[in-house]
C-alpha cells in the first residue's frame, strides 16, 4: 500500500464544504482525511501536467514523456498510476507486440483540467501584480538585512 494512504477507501471526513463553519485547518488535523492527500496529489507539478496534456487527446506513454520536459520514467509511472487509481486516468491497453498503451481522462480528470485551467488563468491576470509585489518584497528584505547587518 502506497505511504499515507488510508486502509479504509471508504473513510471520508466532512471538510464543511458549502458550510458557513468550514475550516481550512481540518485538512491537515483531522487523522484519516483524504481531502488533503487528494489535494496533494492533484496539484503536484507532474500530475498538474500529465492532466494539462491529456486534456488535448489520448497519448502513448513515450508521447506524454516527451511532452512533459525533464520528467523521469519512473516518475512518470508513478504519477500516471496514482491518477489512474484516483479515477482521473484512463490507461488501455492493446494486446500487441509490443504492448501499445494509451492514457486519456475520465470525464472526472476532465472536469478537474477545467478547475486547473481556472488557476491557470487566474494565474496569467495577475503575473504583473505578483512580479510587483516579489520584486517590492525582495527590496524591503535587502533593506532589512543591509540594515542588520550595518547595526552589528
């Protein structure tokens, strides 16, 4: 069994959702909570990616590696057979020598391409902001650190 995850597929917790009382803080403290393994493995760069790609069309194993610039073979297995098992993967396999196998989105992967597209394009709308506020951020602590270190 995979590290953290739970023996009981069944066990879900009650995160609040659509409730005046929701706690972002139960995700992380309630012991047995999928909401954030599942959060964790959704939004890692590689699974993040293997979705993007998979939105567009169905795709080879060796496709979706050389799409995904610096990913590993195992790591790529490994992330395709988490989504997989998440339901958010489709794998097929075509009896052939060799072996031919193709990976697509569940209508569940699909949906969530579209939460991540929604991210994406919050993220575009505010880059210049961001960039702002890293670049002020990083002034403010040079200055405090110039300032430190010259009060020594």
């Amino acid at each position: 069994m995979e590290e953290g995850t739970l023996k009981s597929p069944s066990h879900r917790c009650d995160t609040g959702v659509g409730r005046e009382d929701f706690d972002v803080s139960n995700w992380d403290v309630r012991e047995g909570c999928e909401v954030r393994q599942i959060l964790d493995r959704v939004a890692d760069k590689w699974s993040l990616l293997a979705i993007a790609h998979l939105e567009r069309r169905t795709l080879r194993f060796s496709e979706l590696r050389r799409l995904i610039d610096g990913i590993s073979q195992r790591m790529l297995t490994v992330t395709l057979r988490q989504l997989e098992r998440d339901g958010l993967v489709r794998r097929t396999v075509y009896p052939m020598v060799p072996p031919r196998v193709e990976y697509e989105l569940t209508p569940m992967g699909a949906t969530l391409h579209t939460t991540i597209r929604s991210l994406v394009d919050w993220t575009e709308g505010h880059q210049a902001e961001i960039a702002r506020a890293r670049a002020e951020y990083d002034s403010r602590r040079a200055a405090e650190e110039s300032a430190a270190t010259t009060s020594v």
